[in-house]
C-alpha cells in the first residue's frame, strides 16, 4: 500500500506541477474519483445497515466522512480543468525557453524533454 500511495503521490505532483501528461491527469483524477466513491459507498453501507448499532460519534463520524468525500467528487471537473491549465502553461512557458535557447544557438538536444 505505501508503494503504491507513494507513486499516486508522485503522480500528484507531476499534476501540480504542470508536468503531467493529460492521461497522466486524467489517470491521477480518475483514481480519486474511484477512492473518494468507494468511500461514499461504504459509509452508505455502514450507515444503512449499522447505523442503529453504531454510537451516535461513529454514527456522526461517518456521516461527515461521506460528506467531505462527496464534496471531492464534486470538485474532480474544476481540478482537472486547473490541472489540465497548468500544464498549458507549462507547455508554453518550455516553448519558449526553447525557442530563446535556439536563437542564442545554445539549443539543447531535440531528444531532451
């Protein structure tokens, strides 16, 4: 689990960075979606089926669990259109470095990324 948590946390940084490629985006918010509604769905379930067994804390606990998880949901569209304009940005601001470091003649090898 801590692998994996680590990858998805490089995975978030390429996203903020503007690093990322659009799949590497879309992959990075398709997986949250994907944990957030898992836990939506089983604090539903919880509540539904133990949610008159449950101490009223855990009862609360779970209701603002899936609250928040809800609202994460929610948000993924306007994250990925942020995401997605950063990259943008990113994209040309390299641009233009490398079309600076081409008429200075100092451009560095097509293949580097």
């Amino acid at each position: 689990r801590e692998e994996e948590r680590n990858r998805w946390n490089v995975e978030y940084g390429k996203v903020l960075s503007g690093t990322a490629s659009e799949k590497e985006i879309r992959d990075y918010y398709d997986q949250r979606g994907q944990l957030s509604g898992d836990y939506v769905e089983f604090a539903t379930y919880l509540l539904d089926h133990y949610g008159d067994k449950l101490p009223e804390r855990d009862v609360n606990m779970l209701k603002l669990a899936r609250k928040l998880n809800q609202a994460r949901l929610e948000e993924i569209p306007r994250k990925i259109e942020e995401a997605l304009a950063r990259k943008q940005k990113q994209d040309e601001a390299r641009a233009a470095w490398l079309a600076d470091q081409k008429a200075f003649g100092g451009a560095p090898d097509s293949d580097a990324k």
